[in-house]
C-alpha cells in the first residue's frame, strides 16, 4: 500500500501543503463538468432499456458503464458496445460540457513543470479521447481508462495501474482528485492521499467515502513546484478546504 502524501506544511486551518511524487485525475466530474451530458446519456440508453433513467442514475456515477449496464441488461455489457455509445456522448452531448473550473490552469501547470500526473477514469478510451478534442485540455503522460482493468471503481485496480505507468513505485505518496465516492474509495484502498471537489456530490458525502481533502473545484488545487532541485516530489497546495459543518 502506498504511503501517504506528507505535509510540507500547513500554513491555516483551511490551507495545507503537499509533497507528492504523482497525481491521478478522475476525468468526468473532476477535469470535465459533463453532469449534464452523462445524464441526457443514460436518459437515451434507459429508453432503450425500458428502464427508469433515474434508477441507473443512482448509481451509475464513478463506475463503468459495462458494469452498470451488466445490472440491467448483459447482452449489452461489452466492450464494443460500450464503446460505440460512450464515443458519441461528446459529439452528440458536448455543448453540455465544460472544464471544471481550475481545470486547464492546473493541468498548463502541471505540463509547464514536467511534473508527473495521469487519468483514471471509468469512461473507456472512446470517451476520453471525445472530451479531449472537444475541450482541447491538456493530454496526460498516462491514461487507464475502462478497458485496461478487470475490475472498476471502487475496485483500486485504476489507481494501482495509473501509477505503476507513471513509474511510481507503490508505497510513493500519491495524490488523487476524484469527485465520486466509488473513485475515492478506490483511491484510498489504493494507499492515494485524497482531494475530494463537491463538483458532483454534497461535503457530506466524499468525506464519508474517505476523501482526506474536500474542496469545491480545481481553484483549490494549486501546483506550487518542485520540493528542491534534487526531489521528484512536486508540491500541491490545497486551499479553502471544507469542514465537517460545510
């Protein structure tokens, strides 16, 4: 298990610093604010299988689609569908979408620095690579998407894998920023420090899923360098964190 990310230091109760030696990124709800595209999705896709949209909705947030449509309908819950339909969600949907605030001027950071950041998403590849060119946001140095894992969200497999990629070694303190408590609680089985945005989901509920950090978006994440000349550790300042009252 990995250890967690220490404390550079903490300057006020609502402000602390990070030292690192990666960050992963969920995708949807985390880089991109696509709440509004997902559920006219699953909306389309319920039609079809004469099931409330709002059941699936329920619980469909943070996990594959290839194991929430396995809950409904198994002839469906295969790559090549999934893919089919998961890829025309930007090109049908994308004026639904936009950057998470925050977003693009932590990743620009990140890039500008060489700093070591993935994507873990339960979208599959088809997805992913629809958002990036619709949102043109910066490409990550690693991606695991959908397919590459046996198991999804909460399962740790995505986080285990993105840093195994990024050339981490498993006990390196690593931070995840998730939205969904299926991904924070992947994070943490997976040993990640966690910075939780209440992009998605209330205070209450990621910090009962086990998020270290609760902020509200990406504009409380902030990349603030190296740790020094001779470290691989990057620093990542959290601010404006919300308590338990929030």
């Amino acid at each position: 298990m990995a250890s967690s990310a220490s404390p550079a230091s903490r300057e006020e109760d609502d402000r602390q610093l990070l030292s690192v030696a990666g960050i992963l990124f969920d995708l949807d709800g985390t880089l991109i604010d696509s709440t509004d595209a997902i559920v006219k999705h699953w909306h389309k896709i319920a039609k079809e299988l004469h099931v409330d949209p709002n059941v699936i909705l329920a619980t469909s947030h943070g996990r594959r689609s290839i194991d929430t449509l396995g809950m409904y309908d198994p002839t469906k819950a295969n790559w090549e569908y999934v893919s089919r339909v998961e890829g025309t969600i930007p090109t049908e949907f994308g004026a639904d979408a936009k950057e998470v605030a925050g977003a693009r001027a932590l990743l620009d950071a990140l890039e500008r620095a060489g700093a070591p950041w993935a994507i873990a998403t339960s979208g599959s590849r088809a997805l992913v690579q629809g958002w990036m060119k619709v949102l043109r946001l910066p490409r990550p140095r690693s991606l695991v998407t959908a397919e590459d894992v046996e198991q999804g969200k909460p399962h740790p497999a995505c986080y285990q894998l993105a840093r195994a990629r990024l050339g981490l070694a498993a006990d390196a303190p690593t931070l995840v920023v998730e939205d969904a408590p299926a991904g924070i609680r992947a994070a943490k089985a997976a040993g990640c420090t966690v910075v939780a945005l209440t992009t998605t989901h209330s205070a209450q509920a990621v910090r009962e899923a086990g998020a270290d950090h609760v902020v509200r978006d990406l504009r409380d994440v902030v990349f603030r360098g190296r740790r020094g000349p001779e470290s691989g550790e990057v620093l990542v300042e959290i601010r404006n964190v919300l308590g338990p009252g929030a």
